[in-house]
C-alpha cells in the first residue's frame, strides 16, 4: 500500500518534472520551405533570353558556358576565387581589392558573388558603353571573346528607336527558334531515312 501510494504520487510529480514533449519549431527543417541560400529558397526564377533580350541565343549560350567553365564549385554562383581565377586565365590578373569591387558593380543582392544574371548585367554594362575603360569588368568583357559592341540598344537616342529596336530583337529571337526547329526537323528526317536504307539493306540480305 505505501508503495503504491509513493508510486502514485511520484508519477504526477515526475511527469511535471519532465514537461511536455517538444515538437517541430517554428526554426525546424520542417517548418521551412528550403534551406537558406538554395536555388529553391525563395530566389526568383528568371528567364535570361526573357529579359536579356539584347543578345541572341548564341551569344547567351556562349556566355552561361563561360559562367560554367569557371562556376568551379558548381552551386550556380562565381564566389571572389573564382573570380580571382577567372581574370588569371584570361590574362587580366586583379588585386582583392579590385576582385570586390568588380562584384560590388553588379552584386544586386549583395551576396558578395555573382550569380549568372549579375554576370549578364556586365556584359549588358559593356554593350551599353557603361563600364571604364580601366576596370576589371571592361577586362572581362572584353577578354572573353564574346562580341556584343553591336547587340542591344546601345545606339538607340529616344524611347521610340528603343522600341523599334526590341520588337526587331524579338523578331530576330523568334527566327533563330525556327532555325533550330527547321534543323532538329532536317536531321530527324535524315535520320529516318538512314533507318529506312539499314532496314533496307538488311532485307537485301535476308534475300
């Protein structure tokens, strides 16, 4: 009976000692969408050949396979390093000092890299005659074999000649889809007709 009671009176006690089971926090991996800084978390997507209209699809091409040769940690951002041996490669070594300030130029959300849309802003700065002579971004630009002195809107002197010039970029991004469409069409029907002559050629064979 003592035992009993002792028992019953513990178990309340111990009970209160030890409160209430923990759960999910607010703070919890289960209480967030993503973790921080993934390219799911909350950054927005966007579309380079949507709001780079200026360049063609080569030139985009050409630009995001620069971005990647040098994205060395493959997390879709060119961090300081990278950067520092990027301009070594192409033979425009930079200082510390100079490596930040290229990134703070463009570095809209001030994370201290690039993403591949703050590496599209350079060259849209370079196309526009906006970069110094004498900076590392000019360098970059320059030095990376990719031509834009003749894209976007750099000459255009009024709103007017502006529009007139990205209805003539739109134009010219909807021809270069039907381009490759009118390729992928010819070489799917090349291909069809080499399997067609195989197949031929096996029953001449058989024969």
């Amino acid at each position: 009976m003592a035992a009993a009671a002792a028992a019953a009176a513990e178990g309340p006690a111990g009970r209160r000692g030890r409160g209430p089971e923990p759960g999910p926090g607010p703070g919890s991996p289960a209480g967030r969408p993503g973790a921080e800084g993934s390219p799911g978390g909350g950054r927005r997507v966007f579309s380079p050949a949507g709001e780079f209209r200026e360049f063609s699809r080569r030139q985009l091409r050409d630009m995001e396979r620069l971005f990647r040769q040098y994205d060395a940690g493959k997390d879709g951002f060119i961090d300081l390093m990278e950067l520092k041996l990027m301009m070594e490669k192409l033979g425009a070594p930079q200082t510390h000092l100079g490596l930040k300030n290229m990134i703070k130029e463009v570095d809209e959300d001030l994370d201290s890299k690039l993403s591949f849309r703050e590496f599209l802003l350079i060259f849209r700065k370079a196309a526009a005659g906006e970069l110094q002579e004498d900076s590392g971004l000019h360098a970059l630009a320059r030095l990376s074999e990719i031509d834009v002195s003749t894209e976007g809107v750099k000459g255009a002197k009024s709103f007017f000649e502006a529009k007139v010039q990205a209805i003539h970029d739109a134009s010219r991004f909807e021809e270069e889809i039907k381009a490759e469409q009118e390729e992928k069409k010819k070489q799917a029907e090349e291909l069809k007709q080499r399997k067609a002559a195989f197949k031929e050629l096996q029953s001449t064979f058989k024969q």
